[in-house]
C-alpha cells in the first residue's frame, strides 16, 4: 500500500512537545526562491512552523544553484557552518536540494566530507520532500534522491510566500535551449509548461489576496506554451493576464531574445498592466562567440530587435546579462560587447565572468584566455555601464514613477521598484513597505534614484 508520507511525518512530529521549524533558504534565481516557497508549502502540510533564523531551525533546506562556481562555493561553506548547529541538536535534519542537488557529484561530495547532511535531492526531487523527511526520519541514513524524471508541473503544492505584496509565478519550468556554457538544462530538464488556466486562476488569487505586482517566471518565458494541448504562446498568455480586473502590474522573467518576436514587444506596449522594462539577456555582443554559446542570434539581430522595442515603447527600460571571458573570448570580441552595451544604454547589466560547468559543451574547450584579462575585461566594463547609468538614469529627474516599496535603505531611506525596474529611495516611515505610490524623481545616482511622494 502507498504510504501517505505528509500524514506519516505528520504523525512523527507530533509526538513532540512542540511542532518543528523549518527553514529554507533559497539561493540564485527568482525560480528557485520561487521552489522553495513551495518547499515550504509541503513542509507546514507536514506540521511544521516557518522560521528565517538557522538557529531555532529542526529542519533546514539549503536550496541551492548551480549556475556559477562561487555559487556553489558559497553553498559549501553555508553548509560547512551547520555542523556546530547539528552538534547541538543532533536530532535535526539537514537537506541539500535544488540545482547542486540534482548534480550526482554533490551528493558524491557531500557523503564522504560533509557528514552532518542527512538528505540531498535535486529538482525532479521536490515534490518527494515527504518521502524523504520521513525516511530521514525512520531510517537515520543518508538519504539521495538525484533521479532524472518526467516531471510535470508543481500544481497543488501551495506555496508559503514571503510577501504578500509581490509574488513570482512560474508559468513553465526547465530549458531547451543548451546554451553552451549553461547547466540550466541539465539540472532542471525539459520544457513543460503550466496550463494558462491554472496561471490565471493562481493570478486572480493573489490579486484578490492584495497582491501588487505579480512576476512571471520561467527559464526562458517566451518559449511557453510549446508541447501545451491549447495552442497559446507567451503573447497570448500576457494578452489574456492583462484583461485580469484588479489593481496589479505585471513582469516577467526572462525572455530569450531569439524568441522576441514583433508581436511579443507589441502586446507589451499595449498592455495596461505589463511593466515597461524588460529584460533581455545579451550573453555577448560577438557574432563569433554568439555562435560558441548556441545562442542563435547575432549582434545585429539584437539591435534590430532593441530598434523596434524603443520604436513601439520610447520609454522602455532594458536591463541584460553578460557574460565576460567565454573560452577563447578576444579583446577585440569583448570589444564588440562594449559596443552594443554603449549602442542599447541598459538600465541595469548583470555581468558575469564565465563560470566552467562540468558537462555542458563549453567546459570541453581549451581555454587559452587568461583568468587577469578575464578580470580586467570585466572591470572595464563595469566602469563603461557605470558612466552609461549616471548618465542615462538622468533622464528620469522630474519623472513620475509609481513605485512598490519592499525594504529600507540606509537608516534613512525606504526603498522600492518603479515599473522601469529602477531602484527608488524616499525618505518615510516604513508603513510605506508593501504598497504602491507615486514618486517624483528629484535626484538621481548610477545605480538607483531618490524622490518625493506625490
Ligand atoms: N558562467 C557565467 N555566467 C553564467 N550564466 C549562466 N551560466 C553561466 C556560466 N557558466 C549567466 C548568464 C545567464 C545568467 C542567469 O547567468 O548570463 O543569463
Ligand atoms: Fe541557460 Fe540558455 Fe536556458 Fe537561459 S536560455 S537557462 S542561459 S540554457
């Protein structure tokens, strides 16, 4: 007879004085917190309460991300801390989960130096959480759990959010697009989408519940909808979450530029709810290492594609990614990234020196590019989007932005996101934290604006 795992640990837990805590914490992207939120979910279905703090925690989740190695550098030493917590309380549980977790040599790794985890488990994983609390629990081994499956979508898993304000909905999971230097596809499988009905409904849910600003999430958002029985592609689906009644503004997360067709960009202009930014991972501004990457785009592709988002949205605001020192990367294929980041004048860039993946394409090149120019390219790039920003963030003074504030700056300043995705400081009380007001912008820096409350 199958188990019922959540009723199982259930009982377990309350056999104790008082129901256990638990802990999770997220690592990288916006998808994984939004995991762990879920990870959370099935833990409270399982009796337990929430904490933040490690140190009152019985049980903790490291969720972890795979994507760079000083991601997963600092996931080690997080873990490495925790074995003076296990001393004192022996009885409670460590798991390592997500993206690392779903790597065979994590688990491999964990087992022989780090023996005060009790559980890993990867992505395909996360809806097993029951089963492998409560064979943590009874079996008191080390319990693994990296099994490739077909996985659908995560629905029914309620989530357990931080903020009831904002909110990340994933829209599909996994990738399949094997961008050559990427584990993304490797450790969280292929592309499933979830049905529009079930977005929407969860949409209307959290807009009923106050939600503010709802994202969508997804590893490459523009591809959804393939493999779905309705035909309806991410158009479409903004089309339809647009026309949701209801005092909320929409994002998104991330669309691949290969998939940004005209219509994408249209609907977007139209729209009364969808936030004027987005952002378009540019990787590099090199034809040649473009093609490298498996990105299947070119540098005048992407302008053209950046030519006509400002035709139709003259305000938008871009923000990308980069990647700095691909194997075999030249000064003069950098070059061609400094051109386009100075042709676009970004928003916000996210840059990266690239990070070696074992098993994806790009780790099986010989790289002759020198980690000292790997650094310096990288530096002089920050140092070019910094004067761009100072200088482009200017065009917001006097601006109206309607800003959701979410956190404190300083002792003095609350701070918050406009639509463009600029970050907003104004000096108030932190009652202000998880609503939504106008601002005027009245000075501006390289990284973010201040401004007054209408
Ligand atoms: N090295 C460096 N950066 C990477 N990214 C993904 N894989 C790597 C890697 N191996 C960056 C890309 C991606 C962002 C989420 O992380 O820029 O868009
Ligand atoms: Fe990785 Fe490319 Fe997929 Fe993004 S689109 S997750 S960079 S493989």
């Amino acid at each position: 007879m199958e188990i019922n795992y959540i009723q199982a640990v259930r009982d377990i837990f309350a056999k104790r004085e008082a129901p256990p805590l638990c802990c999770v914490h997220s690592y990288g992207c916006q998808q994984n917190v939004s995991d762990g939120e879920k990870l959370k979910g099935q833990l409270c279905l399982m009796g337990c309460g929430v904490t933040d703090d490690m140190t009152a925690a019985d049980i903790i989740i490291l969720n972890t991300c795979a994507v760079r190695e000083n991601a997963e550098l600092k996931v080690y030493g997080n873990i490495g801390e925790l074995k003076r917590l296990k001393e004192q309380k022996p009885d409670m549980l460590i798991a390592v989960g997500g993206c690392m977790g779903q790597e065979p040599k994590t688990a491999e790794k964990i087992k022989k130096s780090y023996r005060h985890v009790d559980i890993v488990f990867g992505t395909f994983a996360a809806k097993e959480l029951p089963r492998l609390i409560y064979e943590a629990l009874t079996k008191k081994e080390f319990i693994v759990d990296t099994a490739e499956r077909n996985t659908e979508c995560f629905e029914d898993i309620p989530a357990v959010r931080s903020e009831k304000y904002k909110a990340g909905v994933s829209i599909m999971y996994g990738c399949n697009n094997f961008c050559s230097y990427c584990i993304v596809p490797y450790v969280r499988g292929r592309e499933r989408s979830r049905s529009p009905e079930k977005i929407i409904e969860e949409i209307k849910r959290l807009v009923s519940d106050g939600c503010k600003e709802i994202m969508l999430l997804g590893q490459n958002v523009n591809s959804y909808g393939r493999g779905l029985e309705e035909k309806i592609d991410f158009p479409e689906l903004l089309r339809r979450i647009d026309n949701i009644d209801g005092d909320f503004r929409v994002r998104f997360m991330s669309p691949h530029p290969k998939d940004a067709t005209r219509e994408f960009f249209d609907v977007i202009a139209e729209s009364k709810k969808i936030c004027k930014s987005v952002h378009l991972p540019l990787q590099s501004g090199s034809d040649r290492i473009l093609k490298e990457m498996n990105r299947r785009y070119t540098a005048e592709q992407y302008m053209d594609m950046v030519e006509y988002a400002r035709k139709v949205m003259p305000g938008l605001s871009i923000s990308t990614d980069i990647i700095v020192g691909f194997p075999n990367e030249t000064y003069e294929d950098f070059s061609r990234t400094l051109d386009i980041v100075k042709a676009v004048k970004y928003d916000n860039i996210f840059s990266f020196i690239y990070s070696k993946r074992t098993g994806t394409k790009a780790a099986e090149i010989i790289d002759h590019t020198s980690e000292e120019d790997k650094g310096e390219r990288f530096r002089e790039l920050l140092a070019v989007q910094r004067e761009i920003s100072e200088e482009h963030y200017k065009r917001f003074l006097g601006a109206e932005f309607d800003v959701l504030f979410d956190g404190t700056y300083k002792e003095e300043f609350i701070s918050g996101k406009s639509g463009e995705f600029i970050i907003t400081l104004v000096k108030g009380s932190p009652e202000l934290i998880g609503t939504m007001r106008k601002v005027r912008v009245t000075k501006t820096h390289n990284w973010a604006v201040e401004g007054e409350l209408i």
